[in-house]
C-alpha cells in the first residue's frame, strides 16, 4: 500500500497538485492556509513537500521522499 492522500482531509495527492496547480500555490504553508491538507496531524508534510517539488503523488511507506531513508 502506497502513501497517497492526507488522511485527515481525506484528500489523494493528486488532487491536491490539481488545486495546488489551479489556484498557484506553491508551499505547504499556501495549502494550509486554504485548508486544503496538512493541517491536523501533519503526518503527510514530508510526502506534500515532495509532491511540490517533483509532482510525485504517491510514495513507499516509510521512507523519507527524496532520501531513501526510513523514518
């Protein structure tokens, strides 16, 4: 099973880089302050930053996005 969505918000990666695209946000902070994702527990934080940066919407549990390394 792949990480893939905020849990919290009940939302998939890719349609977060939808509507980070369609509204031009481009940080975290930016999705946080529309509520879109990451504002509860945070635990998809390193997996959004990633998705920003490389458009990579899913990723190996576990791992750290653009390490390799396990948490």
């Amino acid at each position: 099973m792949s990480v893939n969505r905020c849990i919290c918000h009940d939302i998939s990666f890719g349609e977060i880089n939808q509507i980070a695209a369609g509204k031009n946000l481009c940080t975290i902070e930016e999705l946080r302050e529309e509520e879109i994702c990451s504002t509860q527990c945070r635990l998809c934080e390193p997996y959004i930053r990633a998705m920003l940066k490389t458009g990579q919407t899913s990723f190996e549990p576990g791992l750290i996005p653009n390490t390799g390394r396990k948490r």
